[in-house]
C-alpha cells in the first residue's frame, strides 16, 4: 500500500488559500472593492484589505473543515488582533491614507466534506484597533 505524507503547514496552506479565494468572491459579491492580498511587512501580514462604501476594512480570513476547536473566527485571537492592528497602521502610513475611516473585519468560512457548499458568515467591525475585546465574534 501507497502512503502519502503530506506536511501539515502545506495542508493549511492550502486550505487557508482556497478560504481566501472563497472570501474574495464573497466579499466582491457583497460590493467590496480588493485593493489587495496578503499585505505583508516587517510587523506581519493582512489577508485582505478592501473599499467598502467609503471605508478600508482590513479583513482575516479563517477557515476550517471541522468544528472541532470552535467556529473559525474563534481563532482570531488577541495577540492576532493587536498584530492585525499594527500591521493596518502601517498599511495606512505607507500608503499616506488620510481622511478615510478603516475597520476590521473578519470572514469565516466553514467547509466540511460532508456539504457541497461552504457556510462563509462576515462580521464587519469585528473589534477596533483600540479595542482588545471583540465585539461581534
């Protein structure tokens, strides 16, 4: 018999990509503009940052295939807050954006083998740079 190993951080790899292009659909069909992908700098990464009726949401993308650790916005922890938060004033400074509101969202998607359809569930103004609790997740 055949076994083939795959490594895990390739398996969430994967994963994580393919969230994220169900996330894009989804938020392009709910009238987001992407203005880009996987930000990254010295302080870290944003998985998309998004125009929304004149706001920029910086969004995280979490997936998973199982509920057996929570729902996938359950992972946004604290310490990922605080990251996403720096990583989004650094994004505004870059970019010299001034006189635009920005907010934080975060976009769930949860897909097991056993649906043909993944669930994706966005909640906008999911917690604030200034605030370490969220408020919707």
């Amino acid at each position: 018999m055949f076994k083939h190993k795959i490594k895990e951080t390739s398996y969430k790899k994967d994963v994580g990509t393919r969230g994220e292009q169900l996330a894009i659909k989804f938020l392009k069909g709910n009238g987001y503009k992407i203005l880009q992908r996987n930000y990254r700098c010295k302080l870290g990464e944003i998985d998309i940052v998004c125009y929304d009726h004149g706001t920029i949401a910086f969004v995280e993308v979490k997936t998973r295939h199982s509920d057996a650790y929570g729902p996938p916005e359950r992972s946004v922890t604290e310490a990922k807050k605080r990251q996403i938060a720096k990583v989004a004033l650094h994004y505004v400074a870059e970019k010299k954006i001034e006189g635009i509101d920005f907010r934080f969202d975060v976009v769930s998607v949860f897909h097991t083998p056993m649906k043909k359809y993944p669930v994706i569930t966005l909640f906008k103004n999911a917690f604030t740079k200034n605030d370490s609790i969220p408020s919707r997740i």
